[in-house]
C-alpha cells in the first residue's frame, strides 16, 4: 500500500515521493526538485528511479570522488 502512495506521489509530485522513501534530506531530493521545477515529466523519472530502482546521486558522487 505505500509503494502505491509513493508511486502516485512521484506523478503529482516528484519531490515528495522523494521524501517519502528516503525519509531525509538528500542530494537526491533537490536533484528533484530541480528537474521538476524545469522540466516536470524528467522530475516524475527521476524521482520513480530513486524510489523503486534504487538510484542515488549520492553514490554517483562518491563513486567519482573514489570513496
């Protein structure tokens, strides 16, 4: 029932299915809201690849820096 909440969150708005599965303040969060603040339909992609794929800019960035 809540993979459905955030499902339907990431269509209306991306941010807060963001929020909702990470449950904190991330880099991933703001990537959200900068996508969906610019471009909506990339915003409701990225924020579905964060919540049920697992992306992180996150580990993106540690992945560069070598961590």
């Amino acid at each position: 029932m809540m993979d459905v909440l955030i499902l339907v969150c990431c269509i209306i708005l991306p941010p807060l299915g963001v929020f909702l599965k990470q449950q904190k303040l991330s880099i991933d969060l703001l990537v959200s809201i900068i996508l969906t603040c610019l471009f909506y339909i990339p915003g409701i992609i990225f924020a579905i690849a964060v919540a049920f794929f697992g992306f992180s800019c996150g580990k993106v960035v540690s992945s560069v820096q070598g961590k």
